[in-house]
C-alpha cells in the first residue's frame, strides 16, 4: 500500500482570545494591560486517510471539525504537530498542492455573485491554468452530473440556494482536486437537493477515486457516503473506525417497529414507547433482549408487520459524546 492521502500526527491549535470585564474602569484598564485566555480548538488529534476513502468527520458545533480542515487546506497554521496531504505541508501552500485539492465550506461563496456561472467557471480555468480542451471536458461532465445546463449564463444573484450549491461544488471541482474537503455541503438544503449532492459525491469518487473528508450534521450524508467515520469532541478524537463498528459499539438498544392487526393496547411492558401512529407503534429495547421481546410480541399479538433496526446514527453519535457505551 502507498503512501495515505492524509496524514496527521499530534495536530493542534490553540487560540489566544482577549479577556475583559465588563464596565468603563475595566476598559481603561485594558488599555494598559490586556488580559487573554487560551483555548484549544483542536488538541494533538492523529489519523490517517487513505487514497480514495471517503471519511466522515463528526462532532458538535465548536468541536474542532472546521479548524482541522482550514489546516489541512492550508488556511490555518497549527500551534503543533504535523500533518501531509498528498505529500506536501498543507500550510506551505505550494502551487502543486493547490492544484491537487479544493475546501468547499457550504453557503460560502466562490462564484462571482453578480455575473453568469460560466464566467466563474472561466476565472477559475485560468486561476487553474487548465487547458481548454480539458476544461470543456470537465464542465461537460460536472453540467451531466450536476444538471447544470440551464444555470451556466445566469448571474449568481439569481439562483436558488440549492443552485447556486450545485454550482459551488462544480466550480470546486474544474481542476479535478485528488482530495477534497467538505465542510457542512449540503447545509440549508432541502431533502432532494441533499439526495443530489450526495449521489454527486460519490459518482465523483467513483469516476476519480478522490479522497473526501466530510464534516456534516445531516447523518443521512454520512450514512450514504461513509463507511468510516472520525469522531472528535472538545477538540479531540473519541472513535475513528467503521461506521458499523460505532453502532456496535455504542448502540444500547434497538428499535422495533411493529404493526398490529388491531387497535394496539398498552406496549410499554415490552419496552419503552418511542411513538404511535394508527396501528404502528415504534418501541426502544435492550439491545440484549430484543430476540426474546419480538418473540414474545409475535406470540402475544396479531401482527401484521415488524422490524428490528439499529438507532439512528445521530442518537449514536449523541452517546458517544456522554462517552456512554452499548450496555
């Protein structure tokens, strides 16, 4: 195996942020000596990604995702540790690591606001240096994937947020990037166009085997893209592994969906009642005991449906930060 496509060890960034009281006298004061605190935002984390991977970098708001990926673009310097992408120092910003990647921050804007799409597109083929030929190539298949042939002549100003998305991601891409990084892509988005972007996504891994680090707060991105997922909390890494694994680990229970030929009575002796909707009733379980509870379901009642699944990763990933593990 080569070398991976992301490399990082002990990668840190700590912030000095300035400190002061409230009040007139305070403010006077702070003219002559100022107070700050520091506040670490990322703490030695360490991972590896391989070429082609597609990882999902979770975490609550404030727990160092979007930091991490500023450094591993190049936007940020840490405070410690190393990191390599594609075998350069990202915050070297050399050209030829430029070239080979792209930070796509949702509802950050790339496009020019006020003049048609194809003209973004056209600045950014010659920020890129990418030959016309290969450009008219690329643009021909990011308009096939993206549906974007109406967009290209209208001004940004005018497109909805899920269009101008779509063409956010495409112009992202025109220099066809080896390892990209997307922060929260989908974001604002409405439940089709999360479906789009994602099914993009991983056409364009596919057709290019590029590395992808996502961060995401919509798990169906992370379910639909990732097998592996990297958790980090408070600036550090509680689980990196397979997704299966972190519902494995850390899933106490399962839901079972049952379907009753009858009004259902009082279910609350099989587990905990979830919700009821006509004749369905959704139950949490023990984990442990869920064969023994839907047999006893099947044996007790008239059923007409029932399922057995795992939690929703987001309760998952909301158990992981209570550092609560699968009893």
């Amino acid at each position: 195996m080569g070398a991976p496509a992301i490399s990082v060890e002990a990668l840190s960034k700590t912030y000095v942020v300035p400190v002061r009281p409230p009040g007139v006298r305070a403010a006077l004061r702070s003219l002559f000596r100022r107070e700050s605190r520091r506040v670490t935002a990322v703490d030695a984390i360490g991972f590896t990604v391989e070429p082609g991977e597609v990882v999902g970098f979770l975490g609550p708001n404030g727990a160092g995702k979007t930091t991490t990926l500023k450094m591993l673009s190049g936007l940020l310097h840490p405070t410690g540790g190393t990191a390599r992408v594609l075998g350069f120092e990202p915050w070297q910003r050399e050209h030829d690591f430029l070239r080979q990647m792209t930070l796509v921050m949702g509802q950050r804007n790339q496009l020019i606001w006020d003049i048609p799409v194809a003209d973004s597109f056209e600045r950014n083929r010659a920020i890129y240096r990418v030959d016309r030929e290969r450009f008219r190539r690329i643009v021909g298949e990011l308009t096939d994937l993206l549906e974007l042939g109406p967009l290209l002549e209208r001004p940004v100003r005018n497109l909805s947020l899920g269009e101008r998305m779509k063409c956010e991601l495409a112009v992202a891409l025109l220099h066809e990037p080896q390892v990209l990084f997307l922060d929260e892509p989908t974001i604002g988005l409405d439940v089709t166009m999360q479906r789009r972007i994602r099914e993009f996504v991983a056409a364009y891994n596919r057709r290019t085997g590029a590395t992808v680090l996502l961060t995401s707060h919509y798990m169906a991105d992370v379910e639909a893209l990732c097998r592996r997922v990297i958790v980090i909390h408070h600036g550090r890494i509680l689980f990196d592994g397979q997704l299966s694994g972190l519902i494995a680990g850390f899933a106490s229970h399962k839901t079972v969906t049952v379907e009753l030929d009858c009004t259902p009575p009082d279910l609350s002796h099989y587990g905990e009642v979830v919700s009821r909707d006509g004749q369905k009733v959704v139950l949490r379980v023990p984990k442990g005991e869920t064969p023994k509870l839907t047999a006893q379901l099947l044996a007790d009642l008239p059923v007409l449906d029932l399922a057995v699944e795992d939690p929703p990763i987001e309760e998952v990933i909301e158990r992981v930060f209570a550092g609560e593990p699968s009893k």
